[in-house]
C-alpha cells in the first residue's frame, strides 16, 4: 500500500496512490464501506504500521480499490498531474541524515575506500525540517549566497512509527512506518565570508552548512507502507536530471543497512514517530563528473525508487 497527502479544497488530505491516479482515503471509506477510526486525518502515520489506528482497514481499502472494475477506480480517483501533492511528514520532530554510506559514492569523493562494517561507523548530520522539506513539484531554489555548485543525491527516506529506543538491529525494522523518495541537495562549495581567515575547521563546518539552504531536502510523492517491504535492502534507485541518468544504483550497496541504521541511532537519541532518516547517497553526483555538473534554474530533477515512485522537482 502507498499513501501521500495532497492539497483538496484548501485543506490537506490523506490518499492512496497509485502513480498516475490518487483516491482520497475518507471518500473511498464511505463508498466502499471500510471503516477507518481516523478517516478524516491527514497524517500519514494513522493509517502505517506500527501502531496506525486506520493500519489495517487502510490496507484493506487498498485491496478493495483494486479489485474494482477499472470504470469505478476512474470515478472514486483523480489524476496525480495537476494534484498538489504536500510531503508525507509536514512537521517531524527530527530529520537525520547519512554522510558516506554507499562505498562507490565515498570513492568518487577522493576519500579512501570505505572500510568493513565493523571498522567505521555512520556519518549522521541533521537538516533543519521546517525550511528545507519541499513538496513533490515545488521549487528546489538556488541560493543566491552560493549559486554555482548545487549538487543532487537520491536517497532512501525511513519514516519512522513506533518511539524506539535501544533497539536491536533485528528488531529495528519493526518501529519503521514506511518509506519515500528523498533528495537531499547539497552545495558543494558554500563558503561563508570566503575573505576570513582560515581555521581548522572551516572545511568540516562549510560541508554541513552547505546542506541546510532553504528547500534542500525535497521528498515524496508518497509513502510505501513498510508492512509490505520484508526487506528494504532491494529497492533500486535512479536520478534524472533533464532526462539524463545521473544515478543509477539499488540499497543492496548501502554499508549500514536500515535496521543498523535505526538500531545505531537508537542507541543514542529515542527516535520518535514522523521522525525521518535519509539513508545516504550512492554514487553519480554531480560533483565527482569530469567536469563537474551541477544544477542551474530550468533543470527538472526525477527522483525515483522502484515501488515507491517517482520525486519530481524543478529548479529555480
């Protein structure tokens, strides 16, 4: 089952999605006869597992929907073109992010290669939720401080469900509510006062700055219901930019996989439900190109994960 929030009626609203069709979740319930204890709520978290109230009679919804005759799934949905759709979670408490977790993508950075598992550990950074989280089709917008080397990275989102903390990594996958399509753009040269004088650690604080402007962390256009992934480590990954692949990988690659990730996490900060982390970026950025490629007012940027769907964003 997938699951967005879309603008209906200048409120916000809770669908099921099915790529180029949506279908309100409260219009399906009355006319399908399911019913959702939270049937008029707009956050998605409702109707996920873990702990969803709307969990299970959303999935059931779902089953119904598509075992009806093709004329009434036309007349209880709307096209996704020309529906504003609004990210999955609108406020979590935290978004979490992952630096170097595809070993091909630390490798085209000039790094060393990425070591074993057991000898390194998680590079994780924050994004600030309330500026930098943009709807599916809204602007990714250049700065106008540091316009000339904005960058790409496709990732996978994990949202989670349940408030999880010390997990074990076998357990981890059970506080996760579902996935989504994250970008997490990135500028790759941000200097602030590039005339200072230079210190220590004016490289490590230039990177993280570069990552927090304003609609820096795109995703969507949905949620992926985790009940139904046993596994996350299968789903394959591709960017677009204007129609070309830039990056074109599958979670297999990743160096800590969703369930380390969590249980890492978990072993320091409570991770809370809505809470998001973006899993890391495999390789293709625009950065590592020969010449450098990076994104300019007019690109259209494809963000996809198979069985999820596909983030379409414009640059401005």
């Amino acid at each position: 089952m997938r699951i967005c929030r879309y603008q209906h009626n200048g409120q916000v609203e809770a669908a099921l999605y099915f790529d180029a069709r949506i279908a309100s979740v409260g219009r399906l319930a009355a006319e399908l006869g399911v019913k959702l204890p939270t049937a008029m709520s707009a956050n998605l978290l409702d109707y996920l597992p873990p702990d969803g109230p709307s969990a299970e009679a959303a999935q059931e919804l779902y089953r119904r929907f598509n075992q009806l005759p093709p004329a009434d799934q036309q007349r209880l949905s709307q096209p996704t073109q020309g529906t504003r759709l609004r990210v999955p979670v609108p406020e979590p408490k935290k978004v979490i992010l992952l630096a170097g977790n595809y070993a091909a993508h630390i490798e085209e950075g000039g790094r060393e290669k990425a070591l074993e598992r057991q000898q390194t550990y998680p590079y994780f950074f924050w994004k600030p939720p309330s500026t930098t989280l943009t709807d599916p089709g809204a602007p990714v917008r250049i700065p106008k401080v540091s316009p000339h080397s904005i960058d790409w990275e496709i990732e996978l989102g994990v949202i989670i469900g349940r408030k999880c903390k010390d997990v074990s990594e076998k357990e981890a996958l059970g506080y996760v509510a579902g996935y989504s399509v994250c970008n997490d753009i990135s500028d790759r040269n941000f200097q602030l006062n590039p005339r200072r004088k230079p210190r220590e650690k004016d490289g490590f604080f230039d990177w993280l700055h570069g990552k927090w402007h304003d609609t820096f962390l795109p995703m969507g256009p949905c949620v992926l219901s985790a009940s139904v992934v046993p596994d996350p480590q299968k789903f394959p990954l591709k960017l677009k930019v204007n129609g070309q692949v830039m990056q074109d990988a599958n979670t297999a690659q990743m160096i800590f996989p969703v369930a380390a990730l969590v249980s890492i996490l978990s072993s320091f900060v409570t991770l809370e439900p809505g809470d998001i982390i973006s899993t890391g970026t495999p390789s293709g950025v625009g950065a590592a190109r020969k010449p450098p490629v990076f994104l300019k007012p007019g690109d259209q940027i494809e963000a996809e994960i198979g069985g999820i769907g596909i983030l379409y964003n414009p640059v401005v």
